[in-house]
C-alpha cells in the first residue's frame, strides 16, 4: 500500500486534473510552499485535506519539526506510514505518474540522498580527486600523494544497516559534475584498498574535477521525495 502517492487519486479524476493542468493550481502550490518556509502562517481552510498540509510540512527546507503546525499532521503521517497505510491525497498535488506538478511519494528504499542536480553518482570502485586547479604535468605522483583520493559508491542502495554494519561506518556518497579538469595517474594498491588479496601496485588514472559534493548517510533508509513544478526539492528521511 506504500507505493500510492500524494495526489494520485484526485490528479485524474474530475476537477482535480484541471486543477493540476492550470496555472492557478501551480500559483497556489508556491504560495503554500513560500508558507511552509516562513512557518505556516497560512491559515488551514476547514475543507483543506490531510494531504496537503503533509505535502507543505514536507517541503520545509530547514525540515517540519521546527514548524508547531507540521508536528501533529506530520506525527499521525507517520504513524500511517509505518502501520502500512497509504499516503492522503491532496487536491492541490500534481501527478506523479506522469512526474507533473507539485507533489510527494516514497522513493526507493536508500540511506543516501540522490546527487544534487547537475551532479552524478561516482561509480561503485572508481575514484575521484577533488581540486580547483588541473594537475601539473610534471611530478603528478607527488601532486596527488598530497590530495584526499575519493571512492564512488554509486547511489548507496546497495548498503543495509546492520549491528555489524551499523550506519556510522557507511562511506560517504561521492557526487561529481561536470567533465574532469585533468587525468593523474596514482600508484595504488588496489587489493590492500579493497580488503582483497596484495595484488601489487598498478597506476590509476584518476580523473580530477573542480566541484564534488560529498553526502553522508542518513539514519534510516526510508525516505520521501518532494517534487516542485516536477523538479526533486526535498528528500525526507523517517
């Protein structure tokens, strides 16, 4: 029962898709959206649902438990959720199975927040450098013993928290973006790095780009995502 969406029911059916369609819906999702950011100001109409005030308390940039307004609505939400129960529409939300509109679903199960825009996961077993400046083309071994070396780990789906494997010892996500600004090649020891047999030292070509963004786990892997007029706005963990 997880996986119905906010807006799902009403975003088809009669006046709902109009609502979805026009520009007057995608006005009043920013008007409630610029109210969660100030605190909820706004004043909750009588026949205002469920749905909607989850979907602005999840829009929070700085997060709901702050917002006195968010705690109830959002306390009972949760609840729901863990009990199994679907997520409430709203009639102001868009429709996320055509990914229009304004709206909030479950995302796949992950202790990571996707990459930001314009970024991109760094692939499980490649490496990075982070610099401002391209390497220099003479003494490249010594440049990059001097720079932190930064493992992909793709998206992170693949880790489950375990007591043995609590989240704490989870490796950050390396995000990249961009073309590299340079290629060095950096003498490793790849199986000592990979807890594997010595296989010797081998050369890397590690690429070096001017702008990574690194994400560390969160505590639970149950997360919400937030679309604006269809672009990820927000990532909820509970």
């Amino acid at each position: 029962m997880r996986n119905r969406q906010i807006g799902e029911g009403n975003s088809e059916s009669g006046s709902g898709a109009g609502l979805t369609a026009s520009g007057k819906a995608r006005r009043r999702i920013a008007v409630a959206v610029a109210a969660a950011t100030i605190g909820l100001t706004v004043s909750w109409s009588a026949s205002a649902v469920d749905g909607c005030k989850v979907l602005l308390c999840l829009a929070a940039p700085n997060g709901w438990s702050g917002i006195s307004q968010c705690v109830p609505p959002m306390e009972q939400f949760l609840k729901d959720m863990a009990m199994g129960k679907a997520f409430p529409s709203c009639s102001m939300a868009g429709n996320p199975k055509t990914k229009t509109g304004s709206y909030a679903q479950p995302m796949p199960s992950n202790y990571y927040n996707e990459c930001p825009a314009g970024t991109q996961a760094l692939a499980q077993g490649a490496f990075a450098i982070m610099s401002a400046t391209a390497p220099p083309a003479a003494s490249q071994a010594a440049w990059a013993a001097q720079q932190q070396l930064l493992a992909g780990i793709g998206d992170g789906s693949q880790f489950t928290a375990s007591s043995a494997v609590p989240v704490s010892s989870m490796p950050p996500e390396i995000c990249v973006s961009g073309a590299p600004i340079g290629v060095v090649s950096v003498p490793m020891n790849l199986g000592n790095l990979r807890g594997l047999a010595d296989v010797g030292v081998v050369s890397i070509a590690v690429p070096v780009y001017s702008t990574v963004t690194i994400l560390q786990p969160n505590t639970s892997n149950n997360v919400i995502g937030v679309w604006i007029d269809s672009q990820l706005y927000n990532q909820v963990h509970w």
